[in-house]
C-alpha cells in the first residue's frame, strides 16, 4: 500500500495565486488539490497546515556539495540534508570537485554517490575546458542539467580563455550553457596592483575592487555576443552588478528566452559594508559589491530581467576562510539559510511570495525543463514545504547543518521558519527532526 500523507487547511502558493486548500499525496505523486479533502484512509498521515503556507520544493540550479575530493568541507549528504531543512527539494551541483566532472564517467561517478546518499533530488552540470570538446557532445542533455564553464577562474580552477574552443562550445553543444562571468585578465591586473600595495593581506573589503564591475561586465557581455552569434541557449550565473542587468530582456515567459540570468541570495541581501565585520565570510566569486549594484539587482528581478534565484552554496571551513586575503577561499555555505532569508525580505516588503516561488521553483523548473517537478499539481512529485511566517529563531552553531559548521547569517533572527519538507512525497524534515531518510532522486529533463 502506498504511504499517504494528507495536508489540511494549508494557504498555498502556487503559480501566481494564493488560495486556501488541501493537498492530498499517494506515495511519490501530489494526487489531488482542493478546497477540502477528507482521508482515505486510518494510515494516512494528516498535517494540520492552519495558517501555514505552502509552498513547492525551492530547485536550486547552483550548489558546490565538494565531493567527491574535498569532503572535509562538505559532502553530498551532509549539505542535501541541509538543503532538505531549509526547503529545497532539488539541486544541481558544479563540475569542479577533485576530480573534476569533465568526462562522461567522471560525471556519472557523482550520480552513483547522490544515488546512495542525497536527501534531496539531484542533478550534476557537466565541466567544459579548453581541451574536453569531444567528451562536452557525448553527453545525453535529457539525463544531464546542463554545461558549466567558468569564463573567470574560481575556486578549482577550469577556467575555459581559448576564444576558439569557446565558440566550438557554442557552436556545436546542445546542452544548456551555464557561465560564471568574470574576466580573468582584468582580475590579474587588479590583483597584482593590490598585491604591491598590501601584499597577501590585503583588506577584504578591496575584494568588489579586484573582481570589479569591469571584470564582470566584460565577460557576461562578451559571453552574451556569442550566444547571439552561435544560437547557443546560455544563462548567466550569479550575475552581482547593476550594470549586467541591462544585458537582460524583460520577457516574463522563459519559454521565449534564449539568454536567461540568475542572481543569488548573498549578491541580494550583503553589501560592501558588511566586509567590514563579516570579513572573508562574505567573500564570494563573484564578489558582493555596493548599494546601487544590490539595489539593480533587486529591481532586475522584480522586472524579470533576472529570472532565477539561486545560493551557489560553495562551503569551505572556518580555518580556511580565517587565512590572509590571497589564501581565503571564495564561497560559503547558503542552502539551509536561503528560503527563510527570502521569507525575511518578503517581511520587509520587497518580494512578494508569489515571486519567491516564481523565482526559485517554478523558474528553474522552466529554466532546466526539470520533469514533473516544481509546482504543486495533480499528477507531479510530491516535493512540498511548509513555512510558519511568524516562528521566529536565531541562527547559531546549534542549529546550523552544514558539515562546515558555520553560516554567513549567525547571529540574524528570521521571523519564518521551515516546518515540513516532503521529498517525493515521504516527510523529509518535520520542526527540526529529521523523521524518515529520504533518498532523492535523478532528476529527468523534457527534452528530445
């Protein structure tokens, strides 16, 4: 017999709309929406939803979860889990682990560890180099998420500069192109300039100077003018200038789009000032920069010139991040933290729930034509989250799931929080308790 679980009297927010309801899931599928719906039967399990909202599983289409390789900063298990308890229910994660995914059965090794171990949905972007032309065309785009290349070096370096392989790239591949934009030679230049001044510690809050707005621009734009001239299907990563945003058409249908964008939680909540106390915990590639760049950022989003919300969670540990400037690692760990950080600018007015779930599920879900997954719909996967807009908590050591151990968001209280999360329709997390060991599945592509 199929488990059964039955939501009652949840305010759901689904495709632009807001209305009051009962969801009933069989097994792995949502089976009926509602305005009310009684069980079916004794064994089914009832959650009692009044005055919570529900909303469907976040896909975040940018996590670094570090294995295989660099498991002591994070592994797939340990950072799904987390991701599990902050509502998302699907991932996709970046090629540069040790070793990098940048061969068909490098990349099939990582679904082999998700298989077994991820809490949530997974799936893996294949690696592009100067050199792996003939492995980026073997790859089956409707069983993998997409391309990544990095146009700018990050941390594990697969940095593609060979302009000739890059529009081969363009050319030739059919999978979706996701790029991390930042030029490499004016980032050197700027390096060197500070390096002379300061040496390796040099303050963190130069950072946004070095990985400039030139750097960034540069190098989306140029990406952009290839796409144009290859017809290559590209999204541009983690886009934190306001000057990019106009890069971006303002179609609200996906469907329509060619070049898409997506911004990240960090790049919409951080500014430059807050290198001054939150140091190399804020330091990101690309890097947070200043209030007129967050500002573009936010109205980008709101007029759908940015279609995808995103974390690029990318953890490291706290020994590491505690190093000199030329030695701290970029990145930092977002993906328990991201929903309720949304919930919290929602609070402050400047995102509706609507757009929330627009942004960060039905988007990607678009975006990546991830299969019966990101809306709450008769028929699709029963990927659920159920948030309390008024249960406010802390973020501390106690509470934080990464295998890091720490968070960029210590110390802030968040009015909202996660109380249930479903993965393909068996309860995942439940206030704080993990009560089933989910495993998630491949996630699969409506594509020819």
């Amino acid at each position: 017999m199929k488990e059964s679980v039955l939501i009652k009297n949840a305010n759901i927010v689904n495709e632009g709309s807001i209305f009051q309801g009962d969801v009933l899931v069989e097994g792995d599928r949502i089976l009926e929406i509602a305005t009310s719906i009684s069980a079916k039967s004794s064994q089914t399990k009832i959650i009692e939803a009044d005055g919570l909202f529900l909303l469907p599983g976040m896909i975040d289409d940018q996590v670094h979860f570090r294995e295989p390789g660099l498991t002591h900063k994070a592994t797939i298990e340990s950072e799904s889990k987390a991701a599990v308890a902050g509502g998302i229910t699907s991932f996709i994660e970046m090629p540069n682990t040790v070793p990098q995914a940048t061969t068909i059965a490098l990349l099939e090794d990582k679904f082999t560890i998700a298989k077994e171990t991820s809490w949530a949905n997974y799936s893996f972007m294949f690696g592009g180099t100067n050199d792996n032309l003939s492995e980026i065309l073997k790859v089956d785009p409707t069983k993998v998420a997409g391309l990544k290349l990095f146009l700018g070096s990050s941390t594990g370096n697969m940095l593609v500069d060979d302009p000739k392989v890059l529009e081969e790239i363009f050319s030739k591949s059919k999978l979706l192109i996701s790029v991390h934009c930042e030029d490499e030679g004016t980032i050197k230049k700027n390096l060197e300039k500070y390096m002379q001044e300061y040496g390796d510690d040099i303050p963190m809050e130069m950072h946004p100077i070095i990985r400039s707005e030139e750097a960034c621009y540069l190098s989306s734009s140029n990406a952009i003018k290839l796409a144009k001239k290859t017809g290559a299907r590209l999204h541009v990563f983690h886009l934190s200038t306001e000057k990019e945003t106009h890069l971006f058409d303002k179609k609200k249908a996906l469907s329509s789009k060619k070049i898409t964008a997506e911004v990240c939680i960090h790049h919409l909540w951080f500014t430059d000032r807050d290198y001054q106390t939150k140091g190399s915990k804020i330091k990101w590639n690309p890097a947070v920069k200043t209030q007129k760049d967050k500002d573009g950022l936010w109205k980008a989003l709101l007029d759908n010139r940015i279609d995808v919300i995103a974390t690029d969670h990318a953890p490291h540990t706290l020994d590491e991040k505690n190093q000199v400037y030329t030695k701290a690692p970029s990145g930092g760990p977002l993906v328990q933290h991201a929903l309720v950080a949304l919930l919290e600018m929602h609070h402050k007015g400047q995102i509706s729930l609507e757009t929330i779930v627009e942004k960060f599920a039905h988007n990607p879900a678009i975006l990546f034509e991830i299969k019966e997954r990101g809306y709450i719909r008769a028929g699709y996967k029963a990927d659920l989250v159920l948030v309390d807009l008024n249960a406010p908590w802390t973020v501390n050591k106690s509470n934080i799931l990464y295998k890091c151990g720490w968070s960029p968001f210590e110390g802030s209280i968040f009015k909202s929080r996660v109380t249930h999360t479903l993965i393909n329709g068996r309860i995942a997390y439940e206030n704080g308790h993990f009560p089933n060991r989910t495993h998630g599945e491949r996630l699969t592509f409506n594509r020819a």
